[in-house]
C-alpha cells in the first residue's frame, strides 16, 4: 500500500512539473535586442566606410535592388563621417517582430564639404532569426518607388 501511494504521488509531481513546462514554453520568447544592436553596428559601418554591396544584407530583399541600383548610380559623392544611434525601441512584443532606431547622420555631399546633421528613424524587421533594414525616414538614399522596374532575379549575393 505504501508503494502504490507513493507511485501516486510520484506521477502527480511528474504531471504537475511537465504542466509548468507547457506553460513556460508558451510565454513569449524574449527578443535580444542586443543582437539588433550589433547588426544596427555592422551595418552603420559599412555604410561609413562605403562597403555598400556589404551594406545590401541589411535591407530587406525587396529593396536590396532599389539600395544597389542607388549605390551604383551616385554613391561616389556622399561622404559620412558619423552614424550615432540615439534611441532603440522595440515596437513588437509578438511576431512579426519590428523595431525603431534613430541615428544622428553626419554626413556631406560633394560638390558641398559642409558637414550637415541629420536624425533619420530606420524601421527594422526581425525575419527568420535575422534583423533586415525596411526603411528610412527621411530617405536619404533616395529609394522610395524604385523597387518596382528592378529586376530582382539580378540581385547580388
């Protein structure tokens, strides 16, 4: 008898614990915004230093054209000199995850060698484990309405 009680109350903690196990896997999962961070970092970087077929993995794939298409069009005359992230603020806690990040961007445009300060709000998506780039505001690349006529079959890898 003793056993069979304590058989009992062997498989009523095993219920109780897996119990609790189904519910912590169906909390929310956290999202590391210090991954963002980081990728918000790499791309800045390349941006600065003209590595613009590097800076095309930011975006996401619908516009990667639009960013190569401007980049090999009039990319030679924008010289920045500092990409400073000012705020990060996810704006989803559930799927489809998004967040916002405003940056101060220093930068000039030859013929002018004015430096000129600009705070532009980029959007980004989290997509497939992945941080993308979806947009910029204001746009100072110059994308917007582009991405239509490209043709994305041609795009770099």
């Amino acid at each position: 008898m003793y056993r069979f009680r304590l058989h009992i109350r062997c498989e009523i903690v095993l219920f109780v614990l897996l119990a609790l196990l189904a519910q912590v896997a169906c909390l929310p999962k956290k999202i590391n915004v210090g991954q963002l961070k980081h990728v918000v970092e790499i791309c800045h970087e390349d941006l600065k230093w003209k590595r613009f077929v590097e800076a095309t993995r930011c975006y996401l794939p619908e516009r990667r054209r639009a960013f190569q298409k401007w980049f090999r069009g009039g990319a030679e005359d924008i010289y920045i000199d500092s990409i400073e992230v000012h705020e990060l603020e996810l704006m989803t806690q559930t799927l489809p995850y998004r967040a916002k990040v405003v940056v101060a961007l220093k930068s000039y445009r030859l013929p002018n060698t004015t430096l000129k300060t600009t705070t532009i709000t980029e959007n980004w998506s989290l997509l497939e484990g992945q941080w993308f780039l979806s947009s910029v505001t204001p746009d100072v690349f110059d994308l917007q309405g582009e991405s239509e006529d490209l043709d994305p079959s041609a795009e770099e890898k």
